[in-house]
C-alpha cells in the first residue's frame, strides 16, 4: 500500500489548480487543504477540490495536520509562508523560482535545514522526456564533456496579461519580468546540463513593454566552473511568439537541443501548450537517425495527455514520494537557488556594469531590489 501525506496550498492564484489536481490526484497525497490571504477565495477554491479552506497557515498546518503544502504565492512572497510550514514540520515544494532574491532562499533553505524537512522548486519541464534525454545522454557520457549551453526563448506578454493581476509587472509584488516569471525553467535546464556557473556578464531592458516597470528582455554571456561557456537570450517581446530553446554542445563535437515551448508561451490558468516538446536537434554519433522516431513518440504522447496538469502532477508526485522514501527530490530547493542567483547576477551585472563573479550572497537590503535598479547617486 502506497504512503501517504496530508498535503495543502497556500496561495490561491492562476497556477493553483494544477497543484490542487495533482494533489488530488497523486497517490501519494491526502490532499486536505488551502490557503488564501483572502478567506474568501481559499474557501471557493477549498469548494471546488472538497478540501477546507483557510486565511492562515500556521491554523491550517495545525488544524488539518498537514505534512507536506505547496506554495503558490507571487514570487516576492514565497519565504513567509515557506518558513513558518517548515518551522511547523512541513515539507515544502515552491513554485518557480524559489524566491525573488537570494537572501529569501537562503532563509527558506536554512529554516528547512534546521526543521529536517524537504524543500523542493517547482521545474517541472526537467520531466519532459526530451530534457531527460539530454540529461542521460550527458551522464553516459556521450557529448564527452559539455562544453557550450544557450538558451534562446522568444516569447511574447501582452498588457491584458500584466493587467490580469495586480501584481505583475512590479519589482515589489512580482520581483522582476522575463528572468524571474518566464525564463527561470530554461535557466534551470542550462543549470542542470552545464553545472554551475563562474562567472557572468549580462544586460537587461525593457524594449516595447511601457506599462511594466521590469524587464522584458535580457542577454548574458557565461563561462561555467567546469571550463565551458554559455549565452542567453531571452525576451518577451516577440508577437506572436516563438519558441523556448536549450541547445547543449561536447566537447566531441555532438550537440543535442529540446525545444521546451513552441508557439504561444502557456500561461498558467490562461492558455494550454500548443506544441509538444521535442528534441529539435541532435547529433550523438550513432543516433542521429533516432530523432525523427523521438519527436513522434513524444508528440504522440503530448496528444494524449494534458501536458500542463501531467508534468506538474508528475514533479508533485516525485517530491512526495522523495519525503516518503527519504530521498532529496529531483529538484531541490539548492538547485532552485542557483536559479535565482544566475538571474540576480544578470541584474547585478547591469547595475554595476560589470562581470559578475560566482558564487554570490545576498546583498543587504535597499533600493537597487538586489541589483535590479541603479545604485543611488
């Protein structure tokens, strides 16, 4: 017989019921709760899963006897809630990115230290099969070494999006644009591929987007711990938009790439993926000709499933069965941080018009928003 935990959310946003289905539906899960900082809205989404709701988390965790939630919160709010779960024994998966700023992960990964609990991010398109191909195929060792990431993802939001929520578009309630919403999954695949990062030199703007105050455009060139090099591009200022690309090079000259997102970007609770992703590129002496057969495995897949709720359900799934089996989950809350720390340093770079070099702290509290704004004069 499977275990099982009693789950819960805090936050009750777009995101939020691909979260509740998974819970619902993971076998792992009793899910018996959510969380609102409006009574009202947790209550009409408790409604619709048959879960009760609540406007605390500290009654919630305690009354419903949780031990696992997930939180759904904007990015800048993520730490709270995170913290005080975990100061109450739970373990706690945080949608992407982990937090806003590097002194927010850092509490939540240092309060999940000295509870004992698990802290995992929110990826969850490292469960594309495309993206484990990549990751196995670097494993057995197939591009030799990796020598040369980028991450190119074109993609557009218009001002009906930034005006769906009042907190979006905000340095203070949304933390950033395009590096802290759309790119943290194409961010964290390099990560994932490439390893951590030396050193960085990056710029960031906002090109046709006036009525946001964060980007919506950034670039950066990288050089890796392990000797490799890397680029980004990423941008949502391409109407209609295009494609989110991962091309991973070795040093044997092999290169293999996913398209994660083709088409219109998703939203979360606004759009469906329009494109299956794939493989669009690889050169692995001995399988090249496989391609073609991968790419229709995989659209065949995408055809059957809802490719939103089953990839989510699917990184649900392993972090509550990696807190059952005593295992880390397939992404940790240190891997959610090196996420973080990559976009900050981009921010950083700008701000002080320099290379930035890894790794990097949490800057003390003022109104450059950890690099984001200009120092003032």
């Amino acid at each position: 017989m499977t275990q099982t935990l009693r789950t819960g959310i805090i936050g009750c946003g777009k995101v939020t019921d691909l979260h509740a289905a998974a819970l619902r539906d993971a076998p792992q899960s009793d899910f018996a709760a959510m969380c609102s900082r409006s009574g009202d809205k947790a209550r009409a989404y408790a409604q619709r899963y048959n879960v009760k709701g609540y406007d605390n988390v500290d009654e919630m965790i305690a009354d419903a006897r949780l031990d696992a939630v997930i939180i759904c919160t904007p990015h800048p709010f993520h730490a709270a809630p995170a913290i005080a779960a975990a100061q109450r024994g739970c373990h706690v998966l945080v949608e992407k990115p982990l937090a806003a700023n590097l002194a927010d992960c850092d509490a939540m990964i240092e309060a999940a230290r000295t509870a004992g609990v698990t802290l995992g991010t929110v990826c969850q398109r490292r469960f594309y099969p495309p993206c484990q191909r990549i990751r196995r195929a670097i494993d057995a060792g197939k591009l030799d070494t990796p020598i040369l990431g980028t991450v190119t993802m074109l993609g557009w939001r218009d001002e009906a999006y930034y005006r769906s929520d009042p907190w979006r578009g905000t340095w203070k309630d949304e933390g950033g644009g395009v590096l802290v919403n759309q790119a943290p999954h194409q961010l964290d695949l390099l990560l994932w591929f490439m390893g951590p990062v030396a050193e960085l030199f990056g710029y960031w703007d906002n090109l046709n987007h006036p009525y946001i105050e964060v980007e919506d455009t950034a670039i950066a060139t990288l050089r890796f711990a392990g000797g490799g090099l890397g680029s980004i591009v990423v941008s949502n200022s391409q109407n209609p938009a295009l494609y989110g690309k991962v091309l991973i090079h070795g040093r044997n000259g092999a290169s293999v790439g996913v398209q994660t997102d083709g088409g219109a970007m998703f939203i979360a609770g606004m759009s469906d993926i329009e494109e299956a992703p794939i493989n669009d590129h690889w050169t692995v002496p001995g399988e090249e000709d496989r391609l073609a057969e991968w790419q229709q495995a995989d659209r065949d897949l995408f055809a059957r499933i809802n490719a939103m709720a089953y990839f989510h359900r699917l990184q649900v799934e392993d972090f509550l069965q990696a807190v059952l089996d005593g295992r880390e989950p397939l992404i940790t809350g240190a891997e959610g941080r090196r996420t973080v720390e990559l976009f900050t340093a981009i921010y950083r770079s700008q701000r002080d018009g320099r290379p930035v070099r890894f790794p990097l702290s949490p800057e003390p509290e003022d109104s450059t928003f950890d690099g984001r704004l200009a120092r003032p004069d």
